[in-house]
C-alpha cells in the first residue's frame, strides 16, 4: 500500500529555512502526487525547497472547506498510482485545516499515514504561552458576532477555571484588535492571556500577561497579522 504523508509548510515566507528538517523536504522532493489547499502557493513552496520537477508535471489535486466529500474520496484513488502528499497552506495538515477526512479516508482504506516534521502555530503558542500544556483545548474559530464571541470567551474562561485547562483559539486577521478588546473587556483581571503573532518570522511577537497588566499597556495592533490567542484562568 502507499503512504500518505502529511507535508507542514512554513507559517510565512521568508528566504531562508528555519522551520522544516531536511528529511521533510527530502520525502517532498520524491513525490508526484500532491492534495492542496491552493495549487498557485504550493507550487511556490515547491520552488523555494528544490522539488525537482516542473509544477506542470505534478499531479495537483485542491481541497479546501468547500471540497465535498465524495471529491475528497476519489483523492484516496491517487494512492493506488504511488505515495501522495497532503499539504497546508501554512502550518500542520490536518489541524485547523481541511485535510482530516482525507487522512480518515486513507486510513478506512489500509493507507499507511506518515506526518511530517515542521512548524505548528497552535503548540509554538502554547509552548511559548507558560500555561499548562497538559491540558489545552484547541477551539479554532470564535464567534464573528461581537456579543456572542464575548459570551463564549466568558465561557472558556469558565471552564478553564473549572479544569486548569488552557484554551486556545484564533481569528482572522483583520478582526485580531477586535478579538483582544473583547477578551480584556470580559475576562477577570488575573487570568493570563497569550497572544503569539507573526510565529517564526523576524517580527514575531509573543506576549503573555494577565489582564490587569494588558489594560495598563499600551496594546499592540495585530490588524493583518497571523495570531493565536491563549488564556488560562487558575
């Protein structure tokens, strides 16, 4: 049987590789067959690492949150012609990401499954928060709407104090200034809040204080800018 291997890439682009071991890039550079979320930025990672085959000469498949599931099933047919890659685009495969029903089906099918080393921005966070990393909770997005994010930030809050337990999650970019007012207008002014940015790249930024500290600060603006978010209530 193939393997389907789970291809992280970097969380931004920078010229040099500080993110991926060079046995990941290797197994890449072997494989003709790959399932991604956007082929335009993954023939772009495909360049930056080597891969010696032209783009045009690589079996692309696209999944993305709108794949449906009977096209996600035929990318478990490529499996029958040789290895297969699934790739992120940026990041872990698989988490926070479309591509777990793939790994599902290829495991349903006798595949083997084989993850790859490199960067995951929700465990470089909690690695770098100081909150408990036994227990953590990824939640991915919160609510858009601002009255229900804020009820489901007391919530987590609530819980966390219940279970020691860190909860983690994110939002889009450009809704970041939004997401931090709502937790330092909501949360009890001791519990810890973690916010990493830009993880890996030359202006990354990581700061983690409790409440009563960021409201004293001056905050910073996260508009555009990739964020994960952590609190944790003891």
């Amino acid at each position: 049987m193939s393997t389907l291997y789970l291809i992280p890439v970097p969380l931004g682009k920078r010229k040099e590789n500080l993110t991926l071991p060079e046995h990941t890039l290797n197994v890449v550079r072997e494989l003709r067959q790959l399932v991604v979320e956007n082929i335009r930025s993954a023939q772009s990672f495909l360049q930056w690492i080597g891969h010696p085959v032209k783009p045009y000469e690589l079996e692309f498949r696209v999944l993305n949150k709108k794949t449906p599931d009977q096209e996600i099933f035929s990318f478990v047919k490529l499996l029958e012609n040789g290895d297969v890659g699934l790739m992120s685009e940026a990041g872990a495969p698989a988490v926070a990401d479309p591509g777990a029903k793939l790994v599902r089906m290829a495991h349903d099918a006798g595949h083997k499954v084989v993850p790859l080393t490199g960067p995951s921005s929700i465990l470089l966070a909690l690695m770098a928060s100081g909150m408990n990393g036994q227990h953590f909770s990824f939640h991915g997005y919160l609510p858009v709407d601002e009255k229900k994010r804020k009820a489901e930030i007391v919530r987590l809050e609530t819980e966390s104090v219940k279970s020691d337990c860190t909860q983690i999650f994110m939002e889009a970019p450009f809704r970041n200034n939004a997401m931090l007012n709502s937790i330092l207008e909501v949360c009890k002014p001791e519990t810890r809040v973690c916010v990493a940015v830009n993880l890996t790249m030359p202006d990354e930024e990581i700061i983690g204080l409790p409440v009563y500290k960021w409201r004293e600060a001056a905050l910073p603006d996260l508009t555009g800018r990739p964020a994960i978010f952590l609190l944790h209530a003891g």
